[in-house]
C-alpha cells in the first residue's frame, strides 16, 4: 500500500492505490470482487473481536 496513514485508508483509497491495482491487475481480480473479500475480512476480523470480548467479560 502506498497509503501514509491510516485516517486515509478507506475501501476506495485501497482500490485506487497504485501497488493495490497492480495486484489487481496481475492477479486478474475486479474492483467488484476486491471489495467483496475487503468486506468479508471486516466481517470475520469484528467477529473475532466479539468472540475475544466474550472471553475477557467470561474470565472477569
């Protein structure tokens, strides 16, 4: 990623950044499918945070 801070990293920033389209490109992927799997990493990293704050409030 050429993005310098994470206050600009968004959906959009990520599929118009350089190194990210080259990826893209190479690897055959559409801007469409990108997002998708962008949006099933969110899901599946804010479940495991509910899993891990279900554990801390278990153990307390």
């Amino acid at each position: 990623m050429c993005t310098t801070t994470i206050s600009t990293l968004t959906l959009n920033t990520m599929l118009q950044d350089p190194l990210v389209r080259l990826v893209m490109h190479s690897d055959k992927v559409s801007e469409e499918d990108h997002s998708q799997l962008l949006f099933r990493i969110q899901e599946s990293l804010m479940a495991r945070a509910e899993v891990a704050e279900a554990r801390v409030q278990t153990a307390a």
